[in-house]
C-alpha cells in the first residue's frame, strides 16, 4: 500500500473507531494523509493510524482488530 494512508473515523465522544478508511498520502509525505479518503470522506476530522500495512502481497491494508469496520469502498480501490 505504498503511497496510501490508513485512518480512523471515530465517534464522540469516547474516541472509538468507528470505521476505517484508506487515503492517498499527501504530495511529499509518506505519513500525512491527503484530504480526501479513497470513498471521498473529508480527513480533516480522522485520525491518522499509527499503524502501518505489511508490504507483503495479499496482506490487509488495514489493522486486523478492526477487519469488521473497513469501508467497503476503500476496500475495493486499495484491496482490490
């Protein structure tokens, strides 16, 4: 998933995950997402995940305790 940023919607007030989105890292970054995920949503209000996906083929893009929170539409861009 080189070039791509892994983020978290999350819900208020507690914080927690509530989906995962893959984004394209901004221009000259490896780390900063851009301002739009995959799907389209707005980064601005995400945080960025401190987790980085394996370089390996057909691993997950996104970290495995939240498998059940992924964007479908990030999914099918970055997942593919």
């Amino acid at each position: 998933m080189s070039g791509n940023v892994v983020v978290y919607e999350v819900g208020q007030p507690e914080a927690s995950v509530r989906r995962v989105h893959a984004a394209p890292a901004a221009p000259g970054t490896t780390k900063v997402p851009g301002p739009r995920t995959f799907c389209g949503k707005d980064t601005f209000a995400m945080e960025t995940a401190s987790w980085t996906p394996s370089g390996d083929p057909g691993s997950a893009w996104y970290p495995a305790q939240y498998a059940d929170r992924v964007c479908a539409a990030c999914e099918d861009v970055v997942g593919g």
